[in-house]
C-alpha cells in the first residue's frame, strides 16, 4: 500500500478461491472492514450488498464501516454462547476449545442462521468478524463442507489466514499507543494469531462425529431449503 492509498481489508478473499467448481462474486470472507477502507483486491462486485457481521458487541465500532452501503446483519457467535468461568478461560488458551463451543448449543444455532443467510441474502455477501479466521474460518468451513468441498480444500482455505496475520494485528491496533499494543497481545497465547491446520481440522471431526456437516447442521436448525439454495447459489453450474 502506497502512502497515499487508504487502508485495506488485511485477510480478504472471494470464498470461491477455496476450491474450483465454486461460483466467484457470491460469498466473500474477510476481517472487519472500517470506514474508509480501499476497495479489496480480487472481491468482485464491491462493496457487498448483504454483511454478515459475526462479532460481538463489545467489538463493534459505530457504524460498521459499510453501514452507508450495505445491509449490516449482526449475528454475534461467541455472544451467544455465553462463555464464562472455566469455559471462557478454555478460550483463551486452546483454538480447538474455543471452536468446540461454536460447535455446541445458541453458538452452533447462531452459525446456522448465518448460513441461512448466506443462502438467501442479497448478493454478493460478505462474512467476517475480527479477524477473520475463527468465527469467520469455522463459518466458512461449514458452508464447504455443506456444499461438498473436499476435507483437505477446506483445511487449505483456513490455514490461508495464516500468512496475513501480521497485517490483521496492525490494522487492529493502528492508533493504539504502543505499550497498550504490546500488553494486548501478549496477554494470549501464540496461537491466537495463527491458523493451525489442526484448530479447523477439529472440528471437522466433530461433524463427522454427528454424521457429517450437512447431519449437524439440520440438527442444529436448519433445513433442507436452505441447503439447496446455498448449494445453487455457491456451486458453479
């Protein structure tokens, strides 16, 4: 980025980029966008029509940063599932945990309405929390597995996030002085800010544990419809 340019997406991508034999402009990925940020490389048409905002409130800045141009959606994953006590330090020191609750209960109901979403919004769709690589990774490998993108595609588009964590944490800290920065980000583990195959690799057991991706998800509230209209609006004809 030129000095000159504005600020852009950090970890941004069409989820098409995922696997061949997917649509490209339909469902895009991404960390949280701001206000002023540059239009991202590769996302086509831009901006979204629909954004699917999965942070919690606490995240949130105001308005979200395509609220002039897009329907905002929220649909606040971790919110839902209510972590406190052992459950909310478990979080903070195990991907795979933390992915584990969002397999489970309001979580697990909140990825499901997202996926709803995803199927029937106005089109093109951005997803994205934060980062976008937890709420945003374990989303995205739901809606592949839905779809039939095979198991080592999806763990490819997950640990795709990996190269671009340097620029997600400062974009995320940008304007914030630097010992606050500092304590920030050592106060989590390592593994916080990367993308291990093995986090997203997880819960894909975990779904298979229920009878696969497609059994879990009618379990935890959703429906044939949708299926089919995520399946026609993702796959390539």
């Amino acid at each position: 980025m030129t000095p000159d340019a504005p600020p852009a997406l950090a970890n941004a991508r069409d989820l098409a980029d995922a696997a061949a034999g997917l649509r490209r402009g339909v469902l895009f990925r991404a960390d949280a966008p701001a206000e002023g940020d540059g239009v991202p490389e590769g996302l086509e048409p831009w901006p979204p029509a629909t954004v699917i905002d999965l942070r919690g409130a606490q995240e949130k800045g105001r308005p979200h940063g395509l609220a002039r141009t897009s329907t905002i959606i929220d649909l606040e994953v971790l919110d839902e599932a209510n972590l406190t006590g052992d459950a909310a330090h478990q979080t903070l020191t195990s991907l795979e945990a933390l992915y584990a609750h969002m397999t489970e209960g309001a979580a697990a109901r909140a990825l499901t309405r997202a996926t709803r979403e995803l199927a029937v919004a106005d089109a093109p769709v951005l997803f994205h929390c934060s980062v976008g690589k937890d709420r945003t990774g374990v989303l995205a490998a739901l809606v592949l597995s839905l779809v039939g993108v095979a198991r080592e595609r999806i763990v490819a588009d997950y640990c795709a996030t990996g190269p671009h964590m340097e620029a997600v944490i400062a974009r995320m800290m940008r304007g914030v002085p630097a010992e606050f920065a500092q304590a920030a980000l050592g106060s989590v583990p390592p593994e916080v800010f990367e993308a291990p195959a093995h986090a997203i690799e997880a819960v894909l057991d975990r779904w298979e544990e229920a009878g696969g991706a497609q059994r879990w998800y009618l379990d935890h509230g959703g429906d044939p419809e949708t299926l089919a209209a995520l399946t026609a609006r993702l796959m390539a004809a």
